[in-house]
C-alpha cells in the first residue's frame, strides 16, 4: 500500500467511506432518507474538501459546517453518530491507504467530529 497523493486517490477513498457509510445501519439513513443525497453531485464536493485539507490545493471554497447545519434541523445528530462516521472514515483509509498523508486524514476526520460535536450537540444542549 502507498499514501494518499493524487485527487484520483481522494475520490477512491470517499467512494469507499460512502459505500459503507450509505450501508451502515447507524447512519445511513441520513444519507438515504434525511437528505436523499445525490452522491453524483455531492462526490466532488467532497472531494474538493479533502483535497484542500489533505493536498493543500485550494479547491474547496465552501463552510463544511454551514453544509450540515441544514441536515442537523432535519434530523437532530447524536454523537454516536461523529464515532461511526470517524470509525467507517479511519476504515476506509486503513483498507486502501499507508503514509504521513493517510495519517493526517485520520486526525482531520477526528478534528472535524470534534468540532461538529461541540457545534451541533454540546452547544445545542446549554
């Protein structure tokens, strides 16, 4: 195995998380019944933002939080829901990837569920 170094290795990377994420009883309602996500549409997306984490090329121009808080007053996340994501994420990343890089994706998945957790959970509840 390598390290994440190309878009083209992002892409595979996100494909195998949404696979398993669309499939997973935890969460995969969120993708198939809150938001009816068209993955088509929301892949490059994606991909745009872990590019920009992980490559430093700046392709992604969006607010990832401002991107979920619409799905969070749809369907109100719980923290349970942060580790299985973080959980199938560092999966799909130890299946296809080894590196500095690879590394790095797995302490951003924790950083961004820290943060969505603090954001939508800890500071919905005061």
């Amino acid at each position: 195995m390598r390290d994440i170094e190309t878009r083209t290795d992002i892409e595979k990377l996100m494909t195998l998380f949404y696979d398993k994420a669309y499939a997973n009883e935890s969460i995969g309602f969120y993708f198939t019944e809150v938001t009816h996500l068209n993955l088509a549409k929301h892949l490059p997306v994606i991909i745009d933002f872990w590019e920009s984490v992980l490559l430093d090329n700046q392709v992604y121009f969006n607010n990832a939080l401002k991107a979920h808080e619409h799905i969070h007053k749809m369907h109100p996340f719980k923290s349970e829901d942060f580790n299985v994501w973080v959980s199938l994420f560092c999966e799909s990343i130890d299946e296809l990837f080894v590196g500095a890089i690879a590394e790095k994706a797995k302490q951003k998945a924790v950083s961004v569920s820290s943060a969505m957790k603090m954001i939508f959970i800890q500071q919905g509840n005061r």
